[in-house]
C-alpha cells in the first residue's frame, strides 16, 4: 500500500508538469486550429531563463524562487509573442500544412540555437526553492513535489478565472468559436493571437522550472519528450479543451509512473504513445473533447 501511495504521489507531481505544458498546445489549437511544435522548446528555454537568473535572485529561498519563476514564465511569454508575430502571423490564412512545417522549423531552430548559446553539456539545475525531506509513514515528500502542486493548483486556477471571467478571456473563446465573427464586432484577432500565446508560452516556462526541479540536469534538447508526452495529454484530454488537458497530463504522469514500478518501465515512453494511438482510433475527441464536422 505505501508504495502505491508513493507512485500516486509521483504520479500526479509529474502529470501535473505535463498539465501545464499540455494547457500551451491546447489553447494554441483552441484558438488557431494548429499544433505549436515549437511549444515544447520554449519549455527548455524556461528552463535556462530560471538557471541563469537563481544565482542573481535569491536562489534556495522561498521568495527567491518565486522571483525565479516569475523570470522564466516573462522570458517564455516574450518569447512566444515573438515567435507569434515572426513566424506564424504572416502565414495566416496559409494551409495548414504550411503552417505545421514552420512549427516544425521553428522547434528546430530553437535547439540548434540553445546549443550555440547554452552548449551541448547538461547542467546541474540549482535548488531554486529551499530543498526538504517530509516522511508519512513509509511514504517521502520532499518540498520541490509540494512546490509542483501549488504552483500547479494556483496556475490552473488562474487560468481558468482569465479565460472564463474576464473580457480577455472572454475574447478568447469569442475569437476561437468565429475568428470573422470576433473581429466584427470589435475584437482585435491579434492582439488576443499574442496574448494566448504569451499565456501559454508562460505556462511552459513555468512547467521547464518545475521539471527541472524534479529531474535536475537540463540541456538544449530537454523539451522533446515531454513535449511529446504533453501533446499526448492534450488529444488524450480533448485538444482545444482547457480541462482536459489537464486530466490528460495527470493521466499520463499517473500512468508512466506505475509504469516505471514494473517490469515494462524499460516501455514506458513506448505505452504512452501507444494511449496516443489507441485515443486517435477509438475516441478521437478526447475524453472531454467533443466531435465536431469541419467543411474542406
């Protein structure tokens, strides 16, 4: 039973990182109706905005590490507006295959570039947040887990009140239900095509911080496999669908987790795109997405 207790609770701190990073590509689609592969490298680019900026902040202290956060999710949220209005703006309005391999090229570009300028070399990641140890039971706790839940708890939370009870959010769901519609009446496409992107762009960052909290060595390439594995929680979830991307991301932490326990942890990579596969086949939509017919 403990160690049941101990995989859940690994479980759900890692499902909800790939939550976070899962919100970014879900509101992407939500409002573009295309996939940001480019998402899951401005994770990585999170990651090193917070190892550059502890040792100037405060690093190993509570506050500290708030500010240190904070830095991460600005730098992501800049850089997803810039990655916005350079490369996907003026293919608006292109097919959609157009617009997938520039995401492609801009994910990238984003590597090759974090190799020139961080190195090829992993680096230690720092104790941002001041580092303990909590035993219940048989069962550890140690504080990075508990940073990962609040800061989880209090992101989601926030997203959900500026996209449901603000005029921002409001234009948010206006622009993804008729983007024409939206701008008839007064809506400036771009200006909520930036803001959703900064937004999620800082989800990302934030989620880069609290990976590398938990696995501390980051490099240029980190982002690709939980950015893989954030997709698959956002189309297990229903892509477009704010909730369940988050049920996806801890339904994928909480099922790699007790993966990692058993025999197959050598496949657990390898089972999480099989869910992928099986979604696609037998529930396109997701599991709080719902079914819906598009003219060609």
């Amino acid at each position: 039973m403990s160690e049941f207790l101990q995989q859940l609770l690994n479980g759900v701190s890692l499902g909800a990182i790939y939550a976070l990073i899962a919100l970014g590509y879900t509101m992407v689609y939500g409002v573009l109706r295309f996939i940001n592969f480019a998402h899951s490298d401005v994770f990585m680019v999170g990651s090193f905005a917070a190892f550059y900026a502890a040792p100037h902040l405060g690093s190993g202290t509570f506050l500290g590490g708030l500010a240190i956060l904070t830095v991460a999710m600005v730098a992501c949220a800049l850089l997803g507006v810039v990655i916005e209005r350079f490369a996907y703006r003026p293919l608006r309005g292109r097919s959609t295959l157009t617009v997938l391999i520039t995401a492609i090229g801009v994910s990238l570009l984003l590597q090759n570039v974090g190799q020139k300028v961080f190195g090829v070399t992993p680096r230690a990641f720092p104790a941002v947040f001041p580092a303990r140890i909590f035993h219940l039971g048989s069962v550890v706790l140690n504080t990075n887990q508990l940073v990962v839940f609040a800061v989880a708890v209090v992101l989601l939370g926030a997203l959900h009140l500026v996209v449901h009870h603000t005029r921002v959010g409001t234009a948010m769901r206006a622009v993804s239900f008729n983007a024409t519609a939206a701008s008839l009446v007064g809506i400036d496409n771009d200006r909520i095509i930036s803001f959703t992107f900064a937004l999620g762009s800082a989800l990302a960052g934030a989620g880069g911080v609290l990976y590398a909290l938990n696995y501390p060595s980051i490099d240029p390439l980190m982002g690709t496999l939980p950015g893989l594995k954030a997709f698959v929680a956002a189309v297990l979830g229903g892509i477009g669908n704010l909730a369940g991307a988050a049920l996806g991301g801890l339904v994928i932490g909480l099922v790699e987790t007790f993966v990692s326990g058993t025999r197959l942890s050598t496949y657990r990579d390898a089972i999480a795109f099989a869910i992928l596969i099986g979604i696609l086949l037998f529930r396109p939509a997701g599991l709080m997405g719902r079914a819906r017919v598009e003219k060609v």
